[in-house]
C-alpha cells in the first residue's frame, strides 16, 4: 500500500469519526437537552390541564353568581333605585 493510499484511508477514517461522534453518538448535552425538553412538555400539558380546569371553576362560579342574584331579587324584591 502507497502513502499516499494511506493518507486517503487515513482522511476517510478522521471524516467518518467526525460524522459518527457530531450526528449518531449521542452526548450527555443532548440527554440533558432531552430531558428538559419532556420535563417543558410536561409542564406545557401540566398548565393547559390546569386553565382548563380554571375555565370550567369560574363556568361554575359564574351560573353560581347568576342564580344567587336571581334567588336575592326574587327573596328580597331588590329593584334598581328611580333615577327622578
């Protein structure tokens, strides 16, 4: 084999670890990336769970607020002042 096969053989090999270690291996960043990324998504899910839950207590609250006016209007024959 000539030195100069070598040195191709040599290249091929520097360009083919280069590849493997920068876009196959994966490296402790990415574990770390990918687990703060999942933790992220659960939070994401986490807060949409919780303002749907919000919007359903303040629907509740509100039919709530509406039939307790109702009730005091109809118990107390609240009326809204003249304005003469």
């Amino acid at each position: 084999m000539k030195s100069g096969q070598k040195f191709k053989n040599f290249q091929a090999a520097i360009a083919l670890n280069f590849v493997y270690f920068n876009f196959v291996k994966t490296h402790g960043a990415m574990d770390e990336r990918n687990r703060l990324l999942k933790a992220n998504i659960a939070l994401i899910k986490e807060n949409k769970r919780l303002q749907v839950e919000f919007r359903n207590n303040l629907a509740e609250l509100n039919g709530l607020f509406r039939k307790f006016r109702a009730n005091l209007k109809k118990n107390h024959k609240l009326n809204k002042p003249d304005s003469n």
